[in-house]
C-alpha cells in the first residue's frame, strides 16, 4: 500500500492510502474460490458449481467483505508501522471506489499526547486522620439501642395524659381554609411526642391528650417543604387520640449484646468502632486524593486530544442543564451567562481528561494491572448489591467488556494514587472526625467543579496498560 501524510496539526493526523486493485483483485478471487467450496446449488454437486455463476451471485458481496478487511488491516499496520497510538478509533473514509481502479481511502485520528512524568517526590501532601472519641461511640451505641426499642400499649390505670417520650397513636384530617386536602389524613398513625414529626409543632400541641380525646390544632408548612402546593401555608388537623404507646430502650448490657448475636458489649462497641474507622479512614482517602489530584494537575501541562475534551464536556453539559432545568444550578454558577459557563467546564473537562490521561501514563509506565481477583471481588461486591440476582449480575460482567471495564477503571486508578502517594511526602495530621467530615464535604461540594479523571481517559488508561500486560 501506498501512504501519504496529508495532516500533521498537533495531535491530529491524517493520511491518503492506496490499495492497489490487483491485490484486492487476488485476494477477491482467492475468497470466491473459498466459497465455491461449499455453496450449493440445485442441480450441481456441492462443490461443483462453475465459478461463472459463483461469481455472478457472490461477487458483489465478496468484494465487499475483502475491502473492508484490507482497510482494516491497512489501517492497523499504518498505525503500527509508525508507531502511532490512537487516542479514539481512527475515522475511515473511502475516497476511490472502483473495482478496476486503485481503492483510495483516508485516515484520520487523534494521537494520545507524549507525557512526561512530574516530581512525585517533590509533591507535599497533608493527610487528616481521625479515630471515634468515647463519647461519639457511647452516641452510636445509643443510636443502636434506640433502633432496637419497643413499645407497650397503656391501659386502665396506666393511662396518663400524653408528654414527651409517649407515643399517640391518632386519626387525623388536615384542611387548608376548611377544605381537605391530598395527603392530609391518616388513620392509626404513630406520633411520637417530643419527636421531630411531619411538620414542625405538630407533636408538641398533642401533649395531654388521651385515648378518646379530640382536638384540632393550627400549623404552617414550612416554606421548603416537598409538596409545593402546601408549601408555607397555614393548615389545621382534626386529631382524634386512639391509643397511648411507651416506648422502652434496652439497656446497654451483656443481654443486650446476644440480642444482636456478640458475645459481649465490649464486642459491639469494638465493632462500632471498626465500622467508624472504615468511615473516617474513607473520608481522609477522599480528601487526600482530591489533593493529589490537584497538586498533578500544577505538574503537567501536555495537549489533550479534543475528541475526548468535547466527549467529556458533552456529559457535563447534560448534567448542568439538567440540574438547570430542576432548579439546581451550583451555586457558583447562578447569574453568569451560557457562555461563560461553557468557557468555564470546557476548561475543566480538559483538566479531567488530562488528569485521566496522566494517570493512565503513570499506570503503564509503572505496569500497574488489575488481577483477575480484584476483577472477582469487584463483581461480588457489585452483585450483593442486587439481592437474589448476584450470579445473574456477576454473568452480566463476565460477559459484557464494556461493563467489566467500569469496574476495572476505578481499580487501576486508585491503585495508581496509591502508587504515587507513597512517593510523595506525606505528612499525618490528627483532626477531630467533626473537621474530616467538614473537610471532606468541603471537597466534595460542587463536584462538576472538581477535577476527578475523566472516565474516558480512564477507559484509555486500560488501553494503554494493556500494552504493558
């Protein structure tokens, strides 16, 4: 074949290929004398039926079916040849198409940028960590036991005017200026005295009522509430008392322990511990690595291929008018124009690509995999999600590539951070879990703002560290 370079304009390249037609023209007859072979004809032995006719019924296709796998193949040895390596799939455009003439055609595709490896020793990173205080875990035990409590119905002597702790159980009708409305009643409904209820000084105004006692009482809709037609507006309820419910909390013991299948109290708060460490220890790995990502982002500065840029701000666009049309527009972003803002997350979808490709290169360089075990684990965890449908789901993934991939990109990359954060310098700092949290919303908030890779440069990051596998 014969090529030529017609582009050579930052990453984009494009080239001019010649097929000769006698080749085409070999390879045509050499599949045309295939399937002579075995086609079968009405009144000739298989096998045996004259190649005029063959050629007659099946030339057309044939030729088509060996064009498109010396394109291919052409294409892949171009590639190859130079040494090129694709950022997305070439675009093929037949320009010559005549079965006596040479077939021309055209190439045309973004290279994967060159990529120099940053300083990861000259990055400094603070790492917050926190442990469960006593007292936080006292509180989750508390919770714990809360969750666990249960309810006696009072009776005869027991009976006493509803206070706090007391559970009503009520029938009641909401109106609005006299007129009832959807959602408004209920029968034998729960309502806990002291409790936060469904609307703010409703459980407070049925302090003192008893089973059989009847009382209508005035609230107001708070102003965000979820139903917007009774939002901030004024409402009464015609509460009728049933039944009067205390509630018992079992007390943190040895008994209460076996209740929840431990040996001991001292086992379940060592489990609650376990389990809020897992928590803070999430949290600090969040923000340490939102922090690495944004130290790298300072380190390089290398062309990213526009196809992946517009890809990726294709998504983000879609969420922005999205959220835009339910009346949730970041708060940043509220007042600026479209244009500004299309300015803004072009700029930022760039950022995640490169970060995406950057984290790519480090992986191959590093011949960072993902084994066939994590690939396991990662499908167990993914199916449990999905009770009763676990081996359908893990069937799912071991099937479709596509799917296997969204699993295996998270992998790769986290084990790439890892990789890089014990290059860097990497000070621990104790902090309160109250300022983890605080820190970690910090960096979560207004995520479309925040530079995580893109998923497409992760799916290239595979590509690219399949080479080294």
């Amino acid at each position: 074949m014969q090529v030529t370079e017609t582009l050579s304009q930052g990453l984009k390249r494009s080239f001019n290929v010649v097929l000769p037609a006698t080749e085409l023209q070999k390879l045509r007859e050499a599949r045309l004398v295939e399937v002579a072979k075995t086609m079968n004809l009405p009144g000739f032995r298989p096998g045996k039926v004259p190649m005029a006719l063959v050629k007659k019924r099946y030339s057309g296709a044939v030729m088509a079916e060996v064009l498109e796998d010396s394109v291919n193949k052409a294409t892949n040895q171009l590639m190859t040849d130079r040494g090129l390596r694709s950022a997305t799939e070439p675009k093929v455009e037949i320009v010559t198409l005549d079965e006596t003439r040479d077939v021309e055609f055209k190439v045309d595709l973004e290279l994967l940028p060159d990529v120099t490896m940053p300083d990861f020793a000259s990055i400094a990173l603070t790492r917050h960590k926190a442990e469960p205080s006593p007292e936080s875990l006292d509180s989750a035990l508390s919770e714990i036991a809360a969750r666990q409590r249960s309810t006696v119905t009072l009776e005869g002597e027991d009976v006493v005017p509803a206070e706090v702790g007391h559970i009503l159980t009520v029938d009641f009708l909401g109106k609005i200026n006299g007129v009832p409305f959807e959602g408004g009643t209920a029968s034998d409904a729960d309502v806990e005295i002291g409790g936060s209820g469904f609307i703010p000084g409703f459980a407070e105004q049925l302090v003192g009522m008893k089973p059989g006692d009847e009382k209508i009482i005035e609230v107001t809709f708070p102003a965000e509430y979820g139903a917007a037609d009774l939002a901030g507006k004024a409402a009464t309820f015609d509460i009728t008392a049933k039944a009067l419910k205390r509630a018992t909390t079992p007390v943190l013991d040895d008994a209460f322990a076996e209740q929840l299948g431990f040996a001991n109290l001292d086992d379940v708060r060592k489990a609650v511990a376990s389990s809020m460490q897992r928590e803070y220890d999430q949290l600090s790995r969040m923000r340490i690595k939102r922090e690495l990502l944004d130290a790298l982002s300072k380190l390089v500065d290398f062309p990213v291929p526009d196809s992946m840029v517009e890809n990726e701000f294709g998504q983000i666009w879609q969420r922005i008018e999205a959220d835009r049309a339910k009346g949730e527009m970041d708060a940043e972003d509220s007042g600026k124009d479209e244009t500004t803002l299309r300015a803004e997350y072009r700029a930022i979808a760039e950022r995640r690509v490169r970060l995406g490709l950057l984290l790519a290169e480090i992986g191959r360089a590093q011949g960072v995999t993902v084994g066939a075990d994590e690939m396991n684990r990662a499908m167990v965890r993914e199916a449990q999600r999905y009770p009763g449908q676990e081996q359908m789901v893990i069937d799912f993934f071991r099937k479709n590539k596509e799917a296997a991939e969204s699993l295996r990109g998270p992998i790769f990359e986290e084990k790439v951070v890892d990789f890089v954060l014990e290059l860097a310098q990497v000070a621990d700092v104790m902090v309160t879990p109250e300022e983890l949290a605080r820190d970690a919303a910090a960096a979560s908030a207004g995520d479309e703002r925040h530079a995580e890779p893109s998923i497409e440069a992760e799916d290239t990051a595979g590509q690219m560290a399949g080479d080294a596998t």
